[in-house]
C-alpha cells in the first residue's frame, strides 16, 4: 500500500507558530487521513487563541468534496484532538458512503 502525501498549510492567529505545535498537528492529521485518502491532499490549517478559547480548524477537499472541520478548548492540543477526530468521522463516513454506492 503506497502512502500519500499530505501537505499542510498551517495559518497561526493570536498565538505563536511553534515547531512542537506544527509536528503534533503533522503527525496526528496525517495519521488519521492516510487511514481513508488515497491521493495527495493539501490541508489548510487555522490555529487561533481568542480569549481562553484555543480553536483549531482544519479545510481540504479530496474526492471532490469539500471537507471542514472546527473544535475549540481551552487547551490547543485538545482542540487538535478533537479535530482529529472530527475530520476522522467525516472521512469514515464519506468512504461508507461511497462504498454503500458502488
């Protein structure tokens, strides 16, 4: 099974850019999206402090469907969960979609 790339472009708000931030988000999206993807896909990611609220959002379109996802908490890394998460339920269940299709 080949992998395929994921490419992130990373939007910081309010907050700095840290590189243990950028790798957690790297490694944590990319897992979970090469589990369902099967081209190359480019992620654009939005990490805004607002407030004590930490919200993460994450956009991209593969299969030629728009994919959006939003989470907040008082922690990023949570929010980066979650969105993880969230983006996870969304393309497992695009894919049973097309599978019940077909």
């Amino acid at each position: 099974m080949s992998e395929y790339n994921v490419s992130f472009n990373m939007v910081f708000k309010n907050t700095d850019a840290t590189e243990p931030l950028r790798e957690y988000v790297d490694e944590k999206l990319t897992a979970a999206m090469q589990k369902f993807i099967h081209q190359d896909t480019n992620v654009h990611i939005k990490m805004e402090v607002e407030k004590h609220r930490q919200i993460a959002e994450a956009t991209f379109n593969c299969f030629g469907t728009s994919f959006s996802a939003t989470e907040e908490s008082e922690n990023m890394y949570k929010s980066i969960d979650a969105l993880v998460e969230n983006v996870s339920k969304q393309l497992r269940r695009h894919k049973e979609k097309m599978t019940k299709h077909h």
